[in-house]
C-alpha cells in the first residue's frame, strides 16, 4: 500500500489561467487500481505541508504499469506537486478507497460537474469493455474549461456527451443538473428504468451532488456519487473524513469518506445532517 512511484509525466494540459495538470505515475499502483478509488500523494520530502493530497484515478493501464491523474492547482499542496519533474519518485499510499461498480449492460449516465469529470475518465476506461450505453453530461465553467479539461478526449471516442456552462459560451447555459432533469424526461430512460437498465453516477461539488440524488432519488435512479471531503491519513484511522449515511433500520450513521467511499450510495448520504 505504501508505494514509491514514478513521474512519467507531469505538465499543465490547456489554457494556463485554468491551473490543470495531467499527472502519470509508473509503478505498483496500475496493478490493482479501480475506478473511483484515490493515490494519497506525498509533495515533498519534508513535513511541510504535513498531510499528503488525496487524487482520484482518472485512467488505468496495467500493461504499461500506469495511472493517470488529473488535478488542479488549489493550494499550496498541488502547487508543490506541480513543480516536481519526470523521473522524480514519489511516497504514494494507495490505491485507497471504494471504487465505482460498473455495469456490464444497459445504460450508465455520467454527471460531472468542474473537475469532477476526471474520477469519470476511469468509469468510461472500464465501462467501455462491455456493451453498454455511456452518456455524459458535463457541466463547466465555460468553454475555456472545458477546452482545457481535455473534453477532447470524450470526443474522440464518440460518446454523448451533453455540455453545460455557466456562461453559455459552450453547450446549454446553466448547471448540468437541467441537462439532468431533460435527460431523465425522455421516454426511453423510462423503459430503461422499467427493465433495471440504466444506472448513474456522478462527481463534482457537494452541492450539485446533492441536487442530483434529489433528482435520481425522485425517478428512482440508481446513483453513485464519488464525495470530497478533507482527508488527514486517507486510511480511515482519523475520522476526519467522515459523512452521515441513512442506516438500513432508517436511523443514521457515520461513514469514512477515504475507507468506506469515496464513492457511496447517493440515495444513503445524507447531505444536510448534523449530528
């Protein structure tokens, strides 16, 4: 678990104002990766900053021995992972967490939000192996965003992709839960539900995350969510991650965000509880 990878590649991808940087690591970690789950990434050899940085998945290539990971430049953190070169080793723990499950059938609906499209890089990756339908719907900023978050790359491999921006310059304007909301009024989706064939799962803000179980949860849509919540050791030993879930006798309990997510079930999270 604790692993020493290396930097293959490590370069800002897009529109520089954007701070997006496309990460590969070589090592152990490819081996046993899943969708979903995060490497726990230490930025220096000193204990500042003390606590590693968290970083979901976003491909898989276990023949080449590669992960890929994408992140932004949000603190000082990423701000020192940003300067590391190729051929550097890094402490890595992981690969932690509960990954999405992935159909085999039927159709998988993808909602993103921001950067929450690249847990979902690894989701298509793995979904693309079997016969199933993949549909996105990806809300950004605006088009420079989405530009610089490598949209292309879904593009390219024909998927449908539905598109929203805040500032309308690209796809429908507004948040992607509309796209949502348009997507599960289609008569089709209906018979998809009818026969247990359409499954959801989404990644972004914790506010759009809840709007989304709202909307799945009144079409009776299965939803995974992948939450982000500061993380200390990332082992599940501080609970300093940990969220409120409904219990199966209707009461509530605590869950680990890093042991027993990231990813949960959308319709257990309580998003709004405070005990």
């Amino acid at each position: 678990m604790n692993l020493k990878e290396k930097v293959v590649i490590n370069e800002g991808i897009g529109h520089p104002a954007q701070g997006l940087y496309k990460l590969v690591l070589s090592g152990e970690a490819a081996k046993t990766a899943r969708p979903g789950q995060f490497l726990h990434i230490q930025v220096t050899d000193t204990s500042d900053p003390l606590l590693r940085r968290p970083l979901s998945i976003a491909g898989i290539d276990p023949e080449r021995g590669e992960v890929t990971i994408y992140y932004r430049i949000k603190g000082k953190g990423t701000e020192l992972l940003s300067r590391i070169p190729a051929g550097q080793v890094l402490s890595v723990l992981g690969p932690l967490g509960t990954g999405f499950s992935i159909p085999e059938k039927g159709e998988l609906l993808l909602i993103a939000g921001g950067i929450g499209m690249f847990p979902l890089f690894s989701v298509i990756q793995s979904a693309e192996k079997y016969p199933v339908k993949i549909k996105v719907l990806w809300g950004g900023e605006n088009k420079d965003f989405l530009d610089s978050a490598d949209l292309n790359l879904l593009l390219q491999k024909g998927l449908d992709v539905e598109l929203s921006t805040l500032d309308g310059s690209f796809g429908e304007k507004g948040l992607v839960t509309t796209l949502l909301e348009k997507h599960l009024a289609v008569g089709s989706t209906h018979e998809l539900l009818r026969e247990g064939l359409l499954q959801a799962a989404a990644c972004g803000p914790n506010g759009m995350l809840k709007a989304v179980a709202g909307i799945c949860l009144n079409s009776d849509v299965p939803l995974e969510v992948s939450l982000e919540e500061r993380m200390a050791c990332g082992v599940g030993a501080c609970l300093g991650c940990v969220c409120t879930v409904r219990a199966e006798n209707g009461g509530l309990k605590r869950k680990r965000v890093c042991k027993e997510g990231p990813v949960m079930n959308g319709q257990e999270v309580v998003w709004d509880a405070d005990i």
